[in-house]
C-alpha cells in the first residue's frame, strides 16, 4: 500500500462522509469570518431559522473595510456602506456568539494574521474562511482554503464542506538562499514557474531545505500565496518550529491536552512512498530577489531583468501581456530597476507580520523616503505594538513613512487607502490586477526588503545594492 | 436556487486570458450586504469609464451582446478574489452559463452555488465557441445540462463534461445545506468522536 502524503493525512481525518462517486463531506475545525464575505451567509441563516452549529469553532475580525487611521473607532471615519458593513459583523458576532475582536480590541488585525497570532490555528486542522489567503494558515501543517459566501453559510449552518479531493502536488526548495532572497521571492518565484492556474485542481505541500529553514512568518509567506498559483491550498509539515510559534498562544491546548496534540502532529508529515500527482522542483540557490511587471501574479522577474515583450509569450498570453505592458504604461526592454515609483506600501496578509517590518526596517534605518507616500499598515494591532516595541516604528517614521493601524489596507483598496489612476505603487501584498489598489493605480509586488530599498531610491531596487 | 437544464442564448466572447474577479467586480462594490443588484457593475472598470460613460468597445456595451446569457472566455477564468459578488454580478446581468479551458477553483465552486454552468473544454472546441459567439446575436448557443450538450448555431455539437452530485443539484435547483443536515446524524457521530481523539480542536 503507498504511503499517505500529509493532505491525505489530513482529509481523512475530517472526512464526515463519502458518497460512491467521491463528493465528500468534510469537518472543519476553524472557521474565520470577516465583514465582507459573511453579510449574506448570515442573513441566509436567518432567513431558514438556522443557528452557528459551532460557534465555539467560529471566529470573526473586521479588516477589509476598516480605516488604517487614528480615530477609527468613530464609526464617522468610515463611508456609509463600510460602517453597514462593520455594524453588521459586530451585530452578527453577538446575536449568533461567535468569538470577536472588533476594531477597538488591540487584538484586531487582518484575519489571517489574527488566527496564528491567537492560537486558534493548529497543525493537523481544517480552516475555512470567505478569503482566498486562507491558504496562509498552511503553514502550520492546517488544510486551509478559502471559500465562497454560500460556503460560509454551509459552514455556519453544518460545521462541514462538500468537498471532491484535490490532487497531490510537491514544490521542493532545495538547498539555500541567497542574501537578500526572503520567502516572498520563493512564493513569486513559484507562481512564475507554475504560472496562475498550475496548481488548479491541486492541493500543494511545500518541502525542502529553504522551506524548513523559513520563520513561521516566512511559512505564511510562502503558503498565503499558493492560490495565486491556482492551488486548492498550500502546506508545509509541522516541526519543532511550528510547535515552538504555537505552544503558549492563548487558544493553543495545555497540559495533558498539550502533549496529546504534539503526539499527533508528530506524525503528520508525508511518506517517504507517498504518491505525487506532479512535483516542481526549484533550487533554493537559483531564486533571486524578483518583482512582478505584469497585472498577473505570474508576471514575475529579478529585478535585474528587463521589461519582457509581447513576443516574448505564447498563445493567449500574447494579447494579456500586450494589455499589461499598456495598463502598466511600461515599454519593452527598460531595465526593471529604472522603473520610478511614487507609492510603498508595506502590509497585508502575506507581508504584514514582525519579521516583515523587522526586514522593511533594517533596511530603512537612518535613511528617508525618495517616494511621494509610503506606508505600514501592521498586521494586527499585537503586531504593531511589538513593532513599537522593539523601536521598527520609529524607524519607519523617521524615514517618512505613515505608521497605521490594523488592516487590509491598499492591499485590496477597499478602505480609503488607494491609489490614484496612474500612481505606481511597490507593494508587499499578493494581487498587481487591474484596479487592486485602485482603478488606475499600478502594482508591483515584491518583498518588504524590496519595498524598502524601493522607498529609499524611488525606483525599483535590487536590495543586495543597499546591504 | 434557480434550476438550469436547458438554455438556449447569445454567447458574448472574452478571448483574454486570466479574467480575475476584481475584474469582474471591483471591490468597491463588496460594501453591500446584499446579493442582488451588482449587474449593472459586472465588469465595471472595463464597461464604464471613471465617469460612469459607457465605453463602446467592450463586449456587453455591443448592441449585439447586451443580452448575452453566456460567455466564452480565455484560460483561468474567475483567478483571484474568492468573493462569490463574481457569480452574483453575472447572474444578476443574466449570465447563466460560462465557458473556458479552465477555471479557478473557487469561482467554479461558487456558480454551482447560483445556478451558473461552468463548463470546462479543451481549446479546440472553446476555439470553435469562441468563433461563433464572435457572430453576436446570429449565433445562439444552447447549453442542455441534461445530455451535457452545447449545440452550436450550426448544429455541430459538442459534449462536456460535469461532475454529477453538481449536475443533479443544477438541474433540481437543490440547495447544499438542506442536503448536509440530511446527514445530521453522521456529523453528530463525527464530532463525539474527535472530542476523544482530538480533545484539544
């Protein structure tokens, strides 16, 4: 018999039921909730009567819509459909009794940076949430994925999932990285490999040296971003790092409750003769500091590339990379690192943990902004205290930069953190679509180091010139 | 959930690839806390110009394709955003069926959930969809759920395939949670079993 890989350890045990042609029901041990994607799933749940079946499991945080600025918990700060938006989570959080850290709780922060933070996301567990990062909390060894409001109604309501399994799929990093090469570089690096739909239909675990030597921050890192490579979820197998991050968080178990989990989470990691349906395999030594020049995730180079052609691509591509080069305002052949920005942005669930503002701010130390606004926008307010801390405020502040509160911020523009049409914005967060941070507003993604350097210079950057 | 089994309407082309959902629905318009009414913003940033005016060259503002009940679009159609406002806005514009070479995951997920067919079709015949939507309202399309069927304007068939718990739920409108809490009893099971093995959950 082959052997198990760690998402198969993990479906079967949550599978609830399993029906002939494979359409499963599936448990879910976490289900995160947030103000935008939920509205509906509760209204659905009273408009059929129906209760939370597990609200113990539930937890819900504000952070797509909040304002990042001071004075926020005046619900005036925000425009009239955000504050509907807010008012409703927190009448919905009460009246169904979910756990909830609204925006005045120095808890509050970006979903997928609260869960971790507060122990609530384990090894070995399920967790859902209506956000397509939800694939961060993989890094714990969780199946985590996002989904959509009918399923967060389904998870209300059930406690379960339908579900069809994915296909295995392993993305090795061997060997070491480079100075100056962080987790985002492996993550874009990955997507520009696979491109955006090469884990469709998958389910990824991440593995080998450069991934085990990653932070658990850097592990978040790396897995928030395996849905813009098309993949169901990402993981990476717990070990004594992920044990260390989660023993003593407030939601983690304790005593006897403590040393049974670790028991089982020892275990989950893939066979040595476990099957792969497909297998990537990148040298960790050959993944250099990359930006994105596109307005898809896949549109990934090192900076110390040029500007690709439309030529340069085949098929559809041809067409989508001649719309890009136009809405970017880019010309083939320039050079990525004369490419002049006039916005940073550092934050969001990918890039908005200590360890990304620690690397931001080695970088900015004694230096000042050459941009005409940048930004941090701290994970969760726990982070932006810890950011205060260890003095990575005053660094940022110092240098010119805004230091927020708590939320999504111009990662998805929603809130009044945007650009303005035409702005160009070196950004640590995930998506460079069209119009993510602002109708007309370009972006370029990359590592807070990067961002960092590119604050400094006012152009694109390779960091390894500023170390 | 409204039924699909057979629909028969004007396939509007999008041949670009990657089509994401903040292309199909802007976040701006996530604030509501409503399902309805997002048609009139379906691909908002790519129909209206900043000052609301119609742009003439884009596909739905096309005399010919402002009826269209389905679309054929380029690879990795609904990349991105999980926000099921995607699925809303095409369905609240009258979009009940679309049809690529592939999908993102969720998006798919989420048009069962709101009676929209996602079909999945090799190149060639998405080539060949592709060639005839672009004949605007000359060329309807039936889509016929039942015998997994697309029978072009003319006449030349093509047969897809589709995941049958999805099809016989399409096809009945049925509605997932009503189906899960038929299985209450597995679930109750479930549960006192993992408070022994997983205590800690």
């Amino acid at each position: 018999m082959t052997g198990k890989t760690l998402y198969d350890k993990i479906w079967d045990a949550h599978l609830v039921h399993e029906a002939e042609d494979g359409t499963s029901l599936l448990y879910i041990d976490r289900h995160l909730v947030h103000e935008v994607t939920s509205p509906q799933a509760f209204e659905g749940l009273r408009m059929t009567g129906r209760k939370v079946r597990a609200p113990e499991k539930t937890i819900a945080v504000p952070d797509h819509n909040v304002p990042t600025t001071q004075g926020r918990e005046n619900p005036d700060q925000m425009p009239e459909e955000s504050r509907i938006q807010v008012a409703a989570l927190d009448k919905n959080a009460l009246d169904f009794g979910i756990h909830y850290y609204p925006v005045t709780d120095i808890r509050q922060g970006i979903v997928h940076i609260v869960g971790p933070e507060q122990g609530w996301t384990l090894p070995g567990m399920t967790v859902v949430c209506g956000d397509s990062h939800t694939a961060t909390h993989g890094a714990f060894g969780a199946l985590a994925h996002g989904i959509g409001t009918s399923e967060v109604e389904h998870v209300l309501a059930t406690q379960t999932l339908i579900q069809k399994k994915s296909k295995n799929m392993k993305v090795e990093i061997t060997g070491k990285l480079a100075p100056g090469v962080t987790a985002k570089d492996i993550t874009l690096s990955v997507i520009g490999h696979t491109g955006t739909a090469g884990g469709t239909g998958y389910v990824i675990e991440y593995c080998g040296e450069a991934i085990r030597d990653l932070s658990m921050e850097g592990r978040m890192t790396v897995c928030n971003m395996a849905i813009e490579g098309g993949a169901r979820a990402g993981l990476i197998a717990p070990d004594e790092k992920t044990f260390a991050y989660v023993q003593g968080r407030p939601h983690a178990p304790k005593g006897a409750q403590w040393e049974a989990a670790l028991a089982w989470w020892k275990t989950l990691y893939s066979d040595d003769d476990a099957h792969w349906d497909k297998v990537v395999t990148i040298r960790g030594e050959d993944i250099a500091p990359v930006v994105t020049w596109g307005t898809s995730p896949e549109d990934v180079l090192p900076i110390t590339a040029a500007v690709p052609a439309p030529e340069d691509f085949k098929g559809g591509k041809v067409d989508a990379a001649k719309r890009s080069l136009d809405y970017m305002g880019l010309t083939p052949g320039m050079a990525l690192k004369d490419i002049e920005i006039d916005t940073v942005f550092i934050g969001s669930c990918t890039n908005g943990r200590i360890e990304d503002l620690r690397a931001a701010a080695e970088i900015l130390k004694g230096k000042k902004i050459a941009v005409k606004r940048a930004m941090v926008v701290p994970g969760s307010g726990l982070v932006r205290a810890q950011a205060e801390e260890e003095g990575l405020a005053d660094i940022f502040r110092e240098a010119g930069f805004e230091w927020r509160l708590a939320g999504c911020s111009m990662c998805l523009a929603m809130n009044p953190d945007q650009l303005q049409p035409g702005e160009r914005c070196a950004a640590t967060s995930n998506r460079n679509f069209e119009g993510r941070q602002g109708r007309g507003g370009r972006t370029h993604l990359m590592s807070p180091a990067m961002a960092a350097a590119a604050a400094v210079t006012g152009r694109l950057t390779d960091v390894r010139d500023l170390m | 959930m409204e039924k699909f089994t057979k629909l028969s309407g004007i396939a509007a082309p999008m041949p670009l690839v990657n089509i994401d959902t903040d292309m199909i629905i802007p976040k701006q318009f996530l604030k509501t806390i409503q399902r309805s009414g997002l048609g009139k913003n379906l691909f908002d940033e790519m129909r209206y110009t900043q000052d609301g005016q119609e742009i003439p060259d884009f596909v739905l503002n096309k005399p010919q394709y402002r009826n269209a009940q389905i679309i054929v679009a380029g690879d990795n159609f609904g990349c991105g955003s999980s926000r099921e406002h995607a699925p809303w806005a095409l369905l609240d514009f009258g979009i009940r069926c679309v049809i690529s070479t592939s999908f993102a995951d969720i998006f798919f997920n989420n048009c069962f959930k709101n009676g929209i067919l996602p079909i999945v079709l090799p190149q060639e015949d998405v080539d060949k969809l592709m060639d005839d939507a672009q004949r605007g309202a000359n060329a309807v399309i039936t889509v016929d759920l039942e015998n997994q069927t697309i029978t072009g304007p003319d006449g030349g068939s093509i047969s897809f395939e589709v995941d049958p718990f999805r099809k016989h739920c399409l096809l009945n409108g049925l509605d997932d949670i009503g189906l899960t809490l038929e299985k209450a009893a597995a679930i109750d099971t479930f549960e006192t079993q993992a408070a022994q093995s997983r205590p800690w959950v």
